[in-house]
C-alpha cells in the first residue's frame, strides 16, 4: 500500500483563514472519497506553524503542529497568505526553513500573499508568479527578478505553483489533486464541495464586470450592458441610457473607469464570450450571442482583451468546468 502524501500547510499569526482552511478541506475531500470507495488514502495534510496555536486574520485560532526538520521527507508545501505574511519574510529563520523544505518537497505553493513568503526565500526568482492582485504592485516593487503575472488563478512554473486572492487556494489545490491523482478525482473533489466552476489556471482572477464596480456612477449602466449584448451599444445608445450628452458621457466615463465606452463594452462581451466558450459553445454561436457580429471581430477583440483568439482559448478551456 502506497505511502499518502505529506502535505503541509504552513500556517501563522494573522494568517487568512481561508488561506489554510480551503486547500486543507480539498485534501481531506480526496481522502473522504478515496475512504469511501475502499482505496488508499492519498494524502496526509497538516496545518504547520511557529507556535501550536495561530489566530487567523478572522479571530478564529487554528492549532498547528511543531514545524518539522526542514529535510524531512515532504510532498507538498503549501504557505497561506493573510495580514501575517509581511512580519514571516521578515523572518530570517522562517524563511530559511522555508527554503529548505521547499528543496525536500516535490512541489511548493502558496496562496494568495503567501507568494511574498516563497519570493523572500528565493523561491520565485527568475519564475512566473502570480499574488492577490491587490498586492501586485507592493510585490512588484519588492521582487523586480520575479516575472509577476497579475491576472491568473494559479501559476505552474516547474515545481513552484502560486494562485490568486482567497479562494484561488481552492482553485490551485484540486489543480494539485488533478495533478496527483488525474482529472476524474479533482472533478469528483469538486463535486463533492459544490464549488460548481473548476476554472483553470489561465482564467483572470477577477472579471471586467467586478473590475468596473469601482465605478459605482455606472453600475447600473454596466448590468444593463451585460444583459443586452446584442443590442446597440454604441456610444450614443450608452449615453442615452446613462441619460447624459454623448459628449459629457464619454469624458466621464473615462474618468471613472479609465476606460473608453467602447473598450469596456468590447471587454464585457469578451468575458460573456470567454463562459460560452468554456461551457463548449461553438465560436459563430459565441460571437452572435454576445452582439460580436462576425467571428472576425470577436478574434480581434478577443487578442485585444486577452491576447488570444476565441478558437485557441476554447481548445484549451472547454469542458475543464466541474
């Protein structure tokens, strides 16, 4: 009977509960289901930390084991993010002890801030990484020899995998399961925990939609769009439905989202486009549901928007939702 695997979640005052709390239940799921189908279990996780008991950024305290001997052997370490990250990298000692681990282990990960931790340790040099993306300008800034990428879930660069803000965690850790154990598991994962889209890594951590919510002028503008991707949604048709001159409509719907009206329509309707296509809709029906007209101009807005056509991103995404 196979070993399972070591799977430690480094865990630390003020860290993000959901940091730790959600990748631990996506082992433990592969256990329960692992358990119930009379087969081995694949995984041994555990929540490590500097003292035996850490509170969370939420107030909950999570108990934690002793931190091992940096060469035991270890599968997987994952490092949580949270408030707590910055004081850790500072850390010199945690820090040492994460990099020694982090060369035992067969693959290390961390979610959300918990990249600042794997960066200060070296781990991310010369690597694509990505953070919550309310922290990529700080981590820029501190670790220019990291190649950030804002947008995506999760990252894989060799053995080193970092996700997004939060739930991200959960999106990377039944990518690891995937990877452990092949896709029919990680879906089954997922299933199991209701989470009812297992998006891949290359989706953008937060839509267009969510991104022009700080222009709260026009939120209600922004779902009348949303909902009406077919109709005319030219610059007077906006401004008629925002009930201003196309004029003044123009100029300060630039200032408050920093976009033109007709890049932020092009936007909407490329990410109503991006979930036709992952659901597994052809591209013609994709670009006449979400008011592209023709194949032609939803490609050019799709390498705009994302920098890929809608073909090659429906190759890659389709049927990859649980």
């Amino acid at each position: 009977m196979p070993n399972p695997r070591r799977v430690e979640i480094l865990a630390f005052p003020d860290v993000q509960l959901l940091d730790v709390a959600g990748p631990l239940q996506v082992f433990a799921t592969a256990n329960d289901i692992a358990a119930a189908g009379a087969r081995p279990l694949p995984y041994a996780p555990a929540v490590v930390g500097p003292a035996a008991s850490v509170t969370s950024t939420a107030g909950l305290a999570l108990a934690a084991e002793p931190l091992p001997p940096a060469r035991a052997p270890l599968h997987t370490l994952v490092v949580a993010g949270g408030r707590g990250v910055d004081a850790v990298s500072e850390d010199a000692a945690l820090v040492a002890w994460v990099r020694c681990r982090a060369e035992t282990a067969f693959r290390t990960a961390s979610v959300c801030s918990g990249a600042f931790v794997l960066a200060a340790a070296g781990l991310l040099d010369g690597r694509c990484a990505v953070t919550h993306w309310g922290r990529c300008a700080q981590f820029a800034k501190r670790f220019p020899q990291v190649r950030l990428d804002p947008d995506p879930i999760f990252v894989r660069d060799g053995p080193v995998w970092t996700s997004a803000g939060v739930t991200a965690g959960i999106d990377l850790a039944l990518a690891l399961v995937e990877d452990d154990l092949g896709r029919a598991a990680a879906l089954a994962v997922a299933r199991q925990l209701v989470v009812f889209l297992k998006r891949p890594g290359g989706q953008a951590q937060f839509s267009t939609l969510l991104a022009l919510q700080e222009a709260g002028r026009f939120e209600r503008l922004h779902a009348w769009i949303a909902e009406n991707l077919r109709a005319d949604l030219s610059l007077g048709a906006l401004a008629e439905q925002a009930a201003m001159s196309a004029r003044s409509f123009s100029r300060h719907y630039r200032q408050a989202t920093g976009r033109t009206p007709a890049r932020a329509v092009e936007e909407i309707r490329v990410e109503a486009a991006r979930r036709l296509l992952e659901q597994g809709a052809p591209v013609a029906r994709a670009a006449t549901q979400c008011g592209f007209g023709s194949e032609e101009t939803m490609r050019r807005g799709f390498l705009r928007v994302i920098g890929t056509g809608p073909r090659a991103y429906r190759e890659r995404f389709a049927g990859r939702s649980a």
